[in-house]
C-alpha cells in the first residue's frame, strides 16, 4: 500500500459547515498537531517497534500486547504483563505514566471510557468515568451576560471548564474487577519516571512552545512546563516531585486519597480560585463522584459486531451509524482508491453526524433513542439516501424510532481535545480499549499536586437552545458532556478479534470507521489500516490528509460535490488484532508503538 505522510505545523483552518448540521467554528480546528520528529528509541525492542510501525507492519507477538501513545508508557505496561498482570493492571500503569509523559492528552485530571472484553464469561461491558459538570453550574454557564456563548478559549482556559474528574475511579474500578496484580505496585514506573526525570518527547516540546501564552497564565502550569520562562525542550530531563506525590497517595490509598483529602482540597481551590476564569468544581462534586457501569452499544458490519460505548459518548452509536449506513454498499469492490467508497463514505458520515448533532447526549438527563439510532431498520432506509452518485446537497437528522416524546434542537459543542487511547491484550485473553483525555491540549492549563485539570465541560452544547428548543447535550448540574471517544472492541462470533480508538475531537468517530473499513473491506493489516492516509466527513467538508495520497481524491470528490479541504488530520489510532498471534500497530502521526511477547 502506498502511504505518503510528512510530519508538518498544523495548517489550522476554519471550516464551513453543512446548513443543518449545527456546529461551531472550534468543532472544526483540529486539535492536537502533528509529532515532529520521533521519540528517541530507549532500547533495540522500542526501535523495533518504531520499524515495524514505519515500515508498514505490526508488531506480532503470542501471549500479550499494548499499544499506546509514548513508549515508556507502553513499557510500563509491558512490565505488568510479563510478570502475570491483567490488562486492567496494565492499563493503570500505561494511564500513569501518560499522565506524565504525555500530560497535554490525558491525566488522573480528566475522564475515561473503557471497553473490557473478559474472557472468562466472555462478556463485554463498559465502563463510564466521565467528567461530570458541577452541581453549581447552570446551563448558561459558558454564556456572556448577553446569553451568548464565550468565545471558546474564554471558556476553557481557567476554572471555568473544570468537571470532576473521572479517570482515578475508573482505574480504581477496573482493578478492582479485574485486576491481579497488587495496586501499589501498578504506580511504580510512574513513581520513579516522576521523580527520577524522564525525557521530554518532541510533541510535548512542540506543544508547549505552541501554548506558550496560556501555559504562562498560571504559575504552577508555567514554572512546570516552561521553567525559567523558557518552555521545555525535547531531550530534556523533566523532572515532576509534586505529581510522583500523588501516585504515591493513589498507590498508598487508593482513588479515596484523590477524591478526599488534600489534593481534592486543592483541585476544588486550584478552580475556583483560578484567576480571570474561576469555576464551580465543589468538594461535594468530588465527594459523589461515580464510575458509572453501561452496557456496550454493538452494529453488525460486515461478519463482525462492531461493539463502543454508549452515551454519554457519542463514539459507538456514531461510529455504528456510519458503519451500519454502509453495509449495503460493496465497498471492498470498490476500493480504497475509489473515489465512489470516499463518496459514500463521507455522506455516510454526514448523515451519522446529522443524528448526532440532534440526538445523542447524557442519556441519564435526557431521553435518546439509542436502540433507534442504530435499529438495523432505520440504518436501511436511510441508507438508500446513498443511492445516488453526487454528494447529498444537504443533511439533515433522521427520524430514529424512540419510545418517549422528544423534540431537540442541533447541538453547539465544542471539541478540541487532546486525548489519548490505549488497546491491551492480556495472557488470559482479556481484551481492554480505553480512550482518556483532558479534552484540549493542556486541559483547562490549571495544574495542582503535578497534574493537569481537564477542561471537559467545554464538551457541552455552550448554548443551552435554539429558538427556545432546548438541546439535549446541554449544561445541567451533575451531566456528563457527550463525547465523540470511541473505543471500539470488534467482535466475530462471540469473540474479539480487534480493540481500537483514536484521540482527535469529532473526527475519532472518522479515524475509527475508516481504520475498521480499511481492515475489514480492504484487508489492510492493522498497522496499514492506521497509517491509512484520512479523509474525514462530518458537517459537509471533506478534510484530506495534507501530505498523502488521500489528496490525488481533491478534485473527483469536489466534482461530486463535496467542499474538499487538504488539512493536518493528527489521529493517534493504537490498535491490536486478535487471532492466532496478536498483531499490534501505532499511529505513525503520534509517539506511540505496540509491544507485545
Ligand atoms: N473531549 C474529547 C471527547 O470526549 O470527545
């Protein structure tokens, strides 16, 4: 397969969307750039992993794998299951060590979804640890006097954006159900990485150069990450005591010590206290907190069950949508090369987001029609507005059956993460896919006890209605903003054969389809299916991929007529198929490898 990709500077770029798909400019800007250049290989098995990865091929292995977004993170989570861990014990190291070493995407400040296949009773379940909004905040809470919504960087940087956080109880409850290795012993790498120093990558280098002036409006975000009023460089030795501190009162007691007790003091005084922008976040916020348990939402696609997670993400059922919208089209026929699949591909998209935009939020505040969205009936008879050869002149939100009355207006949310995903494969079979994130780049920039808080609520509609409708993904006390996160576990005949996600705001739902596409219709191997060069619908614009071959589509698809725009597209898809051996892959835009024995 031919893959062309250079490393380049964000081409940040305003886009103009489809009239009835309700977005916001921020929608739009990509959110995390590109790596430049590559994390210095730390031992011949990391080089070998960054081989396989640029040459094209997974990395192979018999018993165990995990892929994920730096490798000394990946390390860590090696070390646990060579000596027997779980890949929830896994995860909780991986998580850890991201947190530090790639602190802009994820962190014990933010949230999580996971996706656990467990072997023993060969189940899939879910589990929850979003942020939630504060119990003081109102739905016009990121609206100016004037009841218009802040710009989007007003809103985020600051206190403001700040939701309680969910990721420590989610590792807490992942391994408490599954875990087998001791807890304390899961922040060990990240105890000693933190307070022994670890080398600064070229992307965290980059991004902090890039962020320099909202990094600086907090002195204990600037003197972390741009010490002397420099910013850190790439190669440097950084070292982080505050945030080794708090992994040793995690591993020492356990998500309490994180949602009581001092550091919860001083997330709470760290928010409202933030200057310019101070937010809500309450001790009782934290008190409440709670991993929710959902189960897993599955669209069949071809032999397999595409299986993610529900509301309050918007992932699996947008991500099924586009899937289940497609099956009646031949697309390995077609190809990959085939301006027609791109077609159907991107209007298919346009449709799944239509719904999106309409439907999909925190469905413990508002009633959805989650089974109707992906009711193989509905797909059917909206897939047949494919039929045609040129792109659908205009979108708009499907009539999914619900068992209830609803009438929404079109969503306004923002998304600009960061995020990061994880996929693990233990010796026992258990299969993990975890997407985490603090949402943009740095968060909310507001640092405490060595890390980031997450500026999540800024997921939420910033508008609350649209000519007196309300929206659904609004702002209530306690919600959980609807996310775009989706970590996928495919399934064939009862069993997994693929865990996989991307970061990337609103166009992870894109990353994931196509990368499952080019791996189920097009018989990419998993590494080829996440080096595939993007090409990305969701309110009308066709985004290709600056750099690839996906630009040779430019004018076939705006002679259907698409609007193309040649972008940046910066996935960070890490995958791992599941058969005779474990095959696993990286994103070649990112950090990240796969390691595997
Ligand atoms: N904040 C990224 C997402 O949840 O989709």
């Amino acid at each position: 397969m031919k893959r062309i990709w250079q490393f380049g500077i964000l081409a940040s770029a305003f886009v103009v969307g489809a009239p009835l798909v309700a977005q916001q400019t921020a929608d739009s800007v990509a959110p995390e750039s590109a790596t430049e250049g590559s994390v210095q290989a730390v031992s011949s098995v990391i080089a070998d992993a960054y081989a396989a990865r640029e040459a094209g091929q997974p990395v192979v292995s018999d018993n165990w794998m995990v892929a994920a977004a730096n490798p000394l993170a990946v390390q860590a989570g090696a070390d646990v299951l060579r000596v027997g861990g779980s890949a929830a014990d896994a995860m909780v190291a991986v998580q850890v060590v991201l947190g530090l070493v790639e602190p802009q995407s994820s962190g014990i400040g933010g949230g999580a979804f996971l996706v656990w296949y467990d072997a023993a009773s060969k189940k899939l379940t879910t589990l929850d640890g979003r942020e939630t909004a504060p119990l003081d905040a109102t739905p016009t809470l990121f609206q100016d006097a004037e009841g218009q919504p802040l710009k989007f960087f007003d809103a985020v940087v600051g206190g403001r954006s700040v939701g309680t956080p969910g990721t420590p109880a989610l590792l807490a409850q992942a391994h408490r159900r599954w875990g087998r290795a001791p807890w304390p012993s899961l922040f060990t790498a990240g105890m000693q990485l933190a307070e022994e120093g670890f080398t600064v990558s070229p992307r965290l280098a980059g991004l902090v150069e890039r962020d320099t002036d909202r990094l600086n409006r907090f002195p204990a975000t600037a003197e972390y990450f741009l010490p002397n009023g420099q910013g850190v460089q790439a190669g440097d030795t950084l070292k982080n005591p505050a945030y080794g501190q708090t992994l040793r009162t995690l591993a020492e007691q356990g998500a309490d010590g994180f949602y009581a007790g001092p550091i919860a003091a001083d997330i709470v005084r760290t928010v409202q206290s933030a200057p310019g922008n101070p937010g809500v976040l309450s001790a009782v916020d934290m008190s409440l907190y709670q991993v929710k348990e959902r189960d897993a939402v599955c669209v069949t696609y071809r032999a397999h069950d595409v299986c993610g997670m529900g509301p309050p993400s918007s992932g699996a059922l947008t991500v099924g949508q586009i899937l289940g919208l497609l099956e009646p089209y031949d697309l390995a026929a077609l190809g990959a090369e085939n301006p027609e699949s791109w077609r159907l591909i991107g209007d298919a998209s346009r449709l799944a987001f239509a719904d999106r935009g309409r439907f999909m939020a925190d469905n413990d505040y508002v009633p959805m029609p989650t089974k109707g969205l992906v009711d193989p009936a509905y797909l059917t008879t909206r897939s047949k507005l494919l039929a045609g050869d040129d792109a659908l002149p205009e979108v708009a939100p499907g009539n999914p059956t619900f068992d209830h009355a609803s009438n929404w207006a079109d969503d306004e949310a923002i998304e600009l993460p960061s995020t990061s995903h994880i996929s693990i494969v233990d010796a026992y079979g258990n299969v993990l896919s975890m997407t985490t994130t603090i949402e943009n780049a740095f968060g909310s920039r507001l640092m405490t006890n060595g890390f980031l808080l997450n500026n999540e609520l800024t997921d939420f509609s910033f508008r609350s209605h649209r000519d007196g409708v309300p929206i659904a993904n609004r702002l209530e006390p306690g919600k959980r903003p609807r996310s775009s996160m989706a970590p996928t576990i495919v399934m064939q005949d009862g069993a997994p054969v693929l865990a996989i996600g991307s970061p990337g705001g609103s166009r992870i739902i894109g990353y994931v389809a196509t990368a499952i596409i080019g791996w189920a219709d097009w018989g990419l191997n998993v590494q080829e299916a996440l080096s595939m060069p993007h090409l990305v619908n969701r309110f009308g614009t066709y985004d290709l991929e600056d750099g690839t071959t996906a630009t040779a589509q430019a004018d076939a698809l705006s002679a259907m007529g698409f609007e193309v725009q040649i972008r940046s597209l910066n996935s960070g898809l890490h995958a791992i198929e599941i058969g005779e051996t474990l095959k696993g892959g990286a994103d070649p835009r990112r950090e990240g490898i796969a390691l595997g024995e």
